[in-house]
C-alpha cells in the first residue's frame, strides 16, 4: 500500500541520495584541484631548489673573484712601491751627477 509515510520517505531518500551525490561530485572536485595545487607546488619547490644550488654556485665564484682581485690589488700595490723606490733612486743618482 502506498501511505503518505512511505511517500514522504521515499522523497526524503531521494533527497538524501541527491545531496549525496553532490557531495561526492563536489568532493571529487576538490581533491582534482588539491591535486593540481600539490604537482604546481612540487614544481616551484623543484625550481626553488635549482634556483638556490645556482645562487650559491654564483656566491661561489663571486667570492674567489674577489679574493683573486684582492690579491691582484695587493701585488699591484708593492709594484707602485717598487716603482717609486726606483724612480727615487734614479732621480738621486741623476741629481747627483748632475750636480758634479
């Protein structure tokens, strides 16, 4: 027999059913999106970490250049030194000879 109370419960079942449904459609979306936000994520840490191991290879070089100037600054320095000492002793000697 169909009552009113089995009428009610069958539509409420099917409500239930329906909702469910979009639940799980809703829910199977989500986790594509959350699935797509975790590969876009491992990809920028990838290139995050290539990023870093080559800022330290350029911290790297950047640092021996610099040691390498210095050096050449310092050996550049006793060359003037050098130089100077020369031009000095040079300068006496003609002085000296000229005077005589």
């Amino acid at each position: 027999m169909v009552t009113k109370q089995n009428v009610v419960m069958v539509t409420t079942s099917t409500c239930v059913v329906m909702l469910t449904t979009r639940v799980v459609m809703v829910t199977t979306r989500v986790v594509m999106v959350t699935t797509r936000v975790v590969m876009v994520t491992t990809r920028v840490v990838m290139v995050t970490k290539r990023v870093v191991m080559l800022t330290t290879r350029v911290v790297m070089v950047t640092t021996r250049v610099v040691m390498v100037t210095t050096r050449v600054v310092m050996v550049t320095k006793r060359v003037v030194m050098l130089t100077t000492r020369v031009v000095m002793v040079t300068t006496r000697v003609v002085t000296t000879r000229v005077v005589m």
